[in-house]
C-alpha cells in the first residue's frame, strides 16, 4: 500500500503553542439587523450541506462563528443555483442577484427586504469590517465556472473559493496577518482538493469529472469509460494519489510555516483544515480508491474530538506525524 511522499511526511513538525480566544465584541454604532431565525437559517444550512465545517464552526468565539455560518451560507447558496435554477438566464439573474445583494452591504446598506444570509453577513461587516474582496472574487468564481485544464488551474480555483471564505472567517476573528493569510490559501487549495475527490464517485456516475485534464492525460485515463462504469481502475489510483498528495502536503506546509507565526485568535478559521486531513488520511488508508465505501462515512464525535485536541494543541499535527518526520 502506497503512502503519501515522504517529502509529505517530514514537513510535518508539530509546533505546540498555547492557545486563547479573543471575543470578537461590536464597536459600531451602526444598527445590527440580522435576527435570531436568520442565524438559524443559516446555521441549519451549514449543518446539512457542510457539516464538518459546522463543526469547526464551533470552536469560533460567538459572533465570529455566526458570520462563518453567513459566509459558508453564501457559498452553498451560490452552489446551488445550477441545480434549483433551469434556464442560463435564470441562472445568471440569480448570481446578478448575489453580487447586487452582497456588494449593496458597502456602498449602501439598504437593510429592507433582505434575505436571512444578506443580513447575517450585514452584522459580520458592520462588526468586524470584512473585505468586500473576499466576497467579490467568491461570486464571480462561483458564476464563471472556469475550466479545470491542470493542476494549477484546480489550485488557483481553490484560492477563489474556500481560500476567500477562511479569509473573511480570519478578518471576523480581528486577524490581519501575512501568514494567516498564506495558511487561509493553502487549505482553501486542500480543501478544494479534498471535495472534489470525494465528490467523485457521484461526478462520474451523472457523467461528470473535475479531475485536471493534464493529470487525466498523464495517467491515460479514458473518461468515457469511467462515465460508463465508474470503479477504481490503476490508472484513476495514480491520478488520484498525485492530486490527494498536492493537497496533503500543503497541510503540512502550513503547520510547518504559517501557524507557528500566525496570531493564536486566527486558530479557529484554521481548524477547518483538520477533517480535511483527517480525510485524507483516510483515504490514504484505502489506498486512494475513492469508491471505498469508509470513506462516505463521517464520525462526527472523531472529528469533534481531533478538533478539540488541534485547538488545545495550537496544530492539527498528531505525534505520529513527528515521528515520522524525524
């Protein structure tokens, strides 16, 4: 059974470092406008379509944990408009829609008749003055769908998506900082990395594949094949190992550089990084064949658990890992 690169392994040194939360508390004189029952709707969003985000959610001190409930709520919204909206036209009315909706928070904030995740996201602006940057460079990601020719172009994908939204989780948290930012990228890539891996049995049985076309034609794949039968072929665990080992060794990278320099407060928009690992480990475990069934389960208390050890930690990097390395 193949393991991932020693090149992989050794990059991960574990850096203990204590660990407190800061409780994010409003200066603003602007009124807040969000109500109770908008922050259940969009915490009963994240909680059935991203729930291992859900329960790193948790470790966020209170209002930096609602405005990630706001923000992830935003990006499941803009998923599935494909999937709820029929016509192009339809489709490109709802992502106008969006951008009007989230843009018109900064340059006028027009609190009436705004959906539940509008005015949630309002509150986390008002509080924490979070980029509009983030939020921009996140609809017009999600609208675009940009062919994904190669590895990097899958990467870059990464730092528009899931990238942008631990950044505006960091700015919640009141963090500002160069290698909070850098660790934000890197496990926004991972994390892009780790969905569409495990994503992918459902993608080839509805004849889809967001595998990178150059890693598909480096491993000699036959994607009609796949569409035709999709099972674990050699050629698929190669494609498959090379792509899941990119996104492991950014984790890696990252508690190596970034989380010792980064402020303590910003360990709780990090800590979605940990079932992402922990995933991939699992996947390792199966060999990278993605159609193992284990890997469609999720331990919820597992997770809860390693969570709470990374918090307590200041890393999400296990012993064994340190011994490896050395």
């Amino acid at each position: 059974m193949r393991k991932f690169t020693p090149l992989a392994l050794r990059l991960c040194t574990a850096h203990r470092s204590a660990f407190s939360v800061r409780t994010i508390t409003s200066t603003q004189s602007k009124a807040l406008v969000s109500t109770r029952d908008d922050i259940e709707y969009c915490r009963r969003l994240v909680h059935k379509h991203d729930y291992e985000t859900y329960l790193s959610s948790l470790f966020s001190p209170r209002y930096a944990r609602e405005a990630l409930w706001g923000l992830r709520a935003l990006n499941i919204e803009l998923l599935t408009i494909p999937t709820h909206t029929r016509t192009p036209s339809a489709i490109s009315m709802r992502y106008a829609f969006w951008h009007n909706t989230i843009m018109g928070l900064y340059t006028q904030p027009q609190t009436q008749n705004l959906p539940p995740v509008a005015r949630v996201l309002h509150d986390a602006i008002q509080r924490s003055k979070i980029s509009r940057t983030w939020l921009r460079r996140l609809i017009s990601e999600r609208q675009t769908s940009t062919a994904i020719n190669t590895l990097d172009d899958l990467q870059k994908h990464g730092e528009r998506t899931i990238a942008c939204l631990i950044h505006a989780h960091l700015e919640s948290l009141d963090v500002r900082n160069m290698h909070a930012d850098n660790a934000a990228r890197a496990i926004g890539v991972s994390s892009t990395i780790s969905h569409m891996l495990r994503s992918m049995p459902e993608q080839l049985a509805h004849g889809r594949c967001d595998l990178p076309h150059d890693i598909l034609a480096k491993h000699n794949i036959n994607v009609q094949e796949l569409y035709k039968a999709p099972k674990n072929t050699p050629e698929l665990q190669n494609a498959v190992y090379e792509v899941a080992t990119t996104a492991y060794t950014k984790l890696c990278g990252v508690a190596e550089l970034h989380i010792p320099n980064s402020p303590r407060q910003a360990l709780p928009a990090l800590l979605v990084a940990v079932p992402v690992k922990m995933w991939l480990e699992r996947l390792e475990h199966a060999n990278f064949d993605v159609f193992d069934p284990r890997l469609r389960q999720t331990h919820a208390v597992h997770v809860m658990w390693k969570l709470w050890k990374a918090r307590r930690k200041g890393t999400w990097l296990d012993v064994s890992n340190q011994q490896t390395g050395n």
